[in-house]
C-alpha cells in the first residue's frame, strides 16, 4: 500500500486570490485611476443631463454648460497626467512658491474680485475666470505636507506645531471667509485638521482647534449680522418649521427628486426637477439630479466611488514611507472625499446648504481642474510606494508576452486549407 507523504497546506493567497490582489503594491494606483475616471465621466453625463433645460431657457445652446465642463475636462486631463509623472521632490520644491502665490490671490479677491451669489471669491483676468480658492486648497495641502513633513520630529511641542503651518491654515481659511465662502472655508478647515492629524501633533492642538473652528463657523453663521439667510438655513434643516416657498425650497425639491428616482430611476434625461424647479441643479444639486435619473443604485455608485478613492489614499498614507507624501495625501483626502460627503449630506437634508460642489461631479471649471490635478498629485505618490515603481515598470513587458503568446496560439491553431 502506497504511503502518502501529505500536501502542502494551501498558502491563504492561493485559497484567496484577490487578497493578493488587494496586498498587491500597484493596487492604490489602479484604484485611483479607476474611480477618478469614473467619476469625471459619470460627471459629464450628468451635467449634460441637468443642463440642457436650463440652457434652453437662458437662450443658449442646449449644450453650453456641457461643452464648458468638457473644456475644462480637457484641459484638466494633461495637467492631471502631468501631476502624475512629476517625482514628489518637485513638490516640496514647489510647495513654499505655491502657497504665496494662493495666498497673494486671496488678498486681491476682496479688492478686485467678482461678486457671484453673494460671495465674493472669483478673480477675472480677460477671458479666464476662476476661483483662487480652490487653488488654495491644492497649494496649502502640498504646503502642510512639506512643513509638517520637515518637522514631524518637533510637533510635540505647541511652538514647533503653530508655527508656521497653523499661521498659514488660519490665513488661508480667513481670507476665504472675507468673501463670504463658509462653505470653502470649512472644506479647508477640514483639509487642515486632516494633515495635522496624521502628522501626529499634539492631541490637545487638534482639540483646540476643533473648538476654535466651531466657535468661527458659529460666529459666521450666527452672530454675523450680515448673514440673516444662513440662519434661515439652519433653522430649515433643524427646525420644526419652514417656509417651503423661500428656505426650504431647494432642499425640499432635492428631496423630491430622489424620492423620484425610486430604485431604478426614471431613467437618463427623465428627470422633472431640472425644468427649472430645483435651483443649482447641474451644481450643487447634482446628486438628488443623479438619485432622480438612475435611482438608489445610482446614488450608491457615486457614493461608492468617493469611497474607493477614500480608501485608496488612506492605502497611501499607510503604506509610503516619506511624510511628506502621508500629510499631503491626507490633506487631500479629507478635502476631496470630506466635501463629496458634505454636499451629499447637504442634498439629502442632514447638513445646511452651504454652497460646495460634488468634486469631480458638479459643474464648474476651477473646482474640477484643481480636483483632478490634486488628484494627479496624489497618483504621483500612489506610483512611488514601496515596490510599485517596479511594478508599473514591468507591466508593458507582461503585456507584449501575453500578446506574443496568444498570437503563437493562434497561430499554432489554424490548419491548412485542403487542396482541392
């Protein structure tokens, strides 16, 4: 009788194969890429979806807003794929430059900038209109992770902490709050706590700040005389009450819409909130647009999305091994994915309509193209994590052998034609 010697126990990668997809060291690369491009292609669907009646109603082409956001699409891919390939010590070369220049642009908005909706926060030079904003939270992101970087070693001490990365955020977030933006504000503050959470600063400096913070958003939204309606808005998410025909009118047509959608939607273009009942439709309000037209699995997609690229970054931050690159990721992070989940919280009737776009989604060039560079940025870090550079190296060479391969197969396949 034959004696059999025992198998070899199955490795857990051989019973689980995606878990060595999931270790793989290209997998945070490939994550972002995927959800990045999903999510810019879902956007322009949808803008052109939300836009067209709106267009047609102003006596513009049913186009218009589409053929902007795709303008800037275009324009934002190369300075994306640009961000991508740049190595991340031309960052922390350009994080000082940067920072002053977002902060020289801020100061000139009060002074020279447009007013739009009651908030003064774009500058116009010629045909270009943007807003320094939201290149200041790209700027000060890179700018935290280089300080907090540099001196993650001293940030025990409050001294090493304030200074100057805490002078800088409180710059950046009160020249935003002088053009009336709380809504950017606090996506920067947010941003700001993100890096100095990960860069291990003293908890008591993060409490401190967190109550500093809502001590400033509770003077802009309460005690400033000046912003009456920004009460209205909180009295018409917490109230027991509201006039359904001035506050509450955008929240409740969001609602309404994806109410609507049910779980399948009503289908791509069927939607009825965008014949000019729900304000800031193809905007702010994209999503209930979104919830309305592709329905619950719709509105699961996006969010699902937003949290790939979530736990994409936090990938990053875990597995690199350079400061630099875990305070800046994380920076992003909490700006990209923090105000995705803010907007959604605004159009489902949990937050305050605080005016912020769905990254990515909303329309609006300046939003979108510092978005996708910022994500550039962050996909530049996710190819110099430990053994991905090699790996991203080695893949062309995969890819001729395998097509080399089937070609012999078929080759080797075809049986000769018989002679007649």
């Amino acid at each position: 009788m034959a004696v059999t010697t025992g198998s070899r126990r199955a490795a857990p990668s051989d019973r689980r194969p995606w878990l060595g997809q999931w270790n793989s060291t290209v997998t945070s690369y490939y994550l972002l890429v995927g959800a990045s491009g999903l999510l810019l292609v879902i956007g322009l669907v949808m803008v052109l979806s939300s836009s067209t009646i709106e267009s047609i109603a102003a006596e513009r082409s049913p186009f218009a807003a589409f053929l902007n956001q795709a303008r800037y699409a275009l324009i934002g891919l190369p300075l994306m794929l640009v961000a991508a390939r740049l190595p991340v010590r031309w960052y922390k070369r350009l994080a000082w430059p940067a920072i002053l220049v977002a902060l020289g642009m801020l100061i000139a908005v009060p002074f020279v900038g447009k007013l739009v909706n009651g908030n003064r926060n774009w500058l116009v030079l010629g045909p270009i209109q943007f807003q320094p904003s939201e290149l200041a939270k790209l700027a000060l992101a890179v700018w935290l992770g280089a300080v907090l970087g540099r001196k993650q070693h001293l940030l025990g001490r409050w001294g090493q902490a304030l200074v100057p990365g805490v002078i800088g955020l409180v710059a950046v977030v009160g020249l935003v709050i002088a053009g009336h933006d709380l809504g950017t504000a606090m996506i920067i503050a947010l941003l700001g706590l993100g890096a100095y959470w990960v860069s291990g600063a003293p908890a008591s400096l993060l409490a401190v700040g967190g109550v500093g913070g809502a001590v400033i958003v509770g003077w802009a939204f309460v005690l400033n005389q000046s912003s009456s309606d920004r009460i209205e808005r909180i009295l018409a998410t917490y109230g027991s009450a509201c006039d359904e025909a001035s506050e509450c009118y955008q929240s409740i047509h969001g609602l309404y819409g994806l109410g609507t959608g049910g779980l399948f939607g009503v289908g791509l273009g069927g939607s009825r909130e965008k014949w000019n009942y729900l304000p800031e439709a193809h905007n702010d309000f994209i999503y209930a647009v979104i919830g309305e037209e592709l329905g619950l699995l719709g509105t699961l997609l996006v969010l699902a999305l937003f949290a790939v690229l979530g736990v994409a970054m936090a990938r990053v931050v875990r597995r690199h091994t350079d400061p630099f690159v875990k305070i800046t990721t994380a920076a992003i992070a909490c700006w990209v994915v923090g105000q995705a989940f803010v907007n959604i919280g605004v159009v489902i009737g949990v937050l305050p309509v605080i005016g912020v776009p769905l990254p990515l989604v909303s329309a609006g060039g300046s939003a979108l193209v510092t978005t996708m560079v910022a994500l550039g940025v962050v996909i530049s870090f996710a190819r110099t994590e430990p053994g991905a550079a090699e790996a991203l190296a080695s893949r062309p060479r995969v890819v001729r052998r395998a097509v080399a391969v089937l070609s012999r197969r078929r080759g080797h396949g075809r049986t000769p034609r018989a002679s007649r």
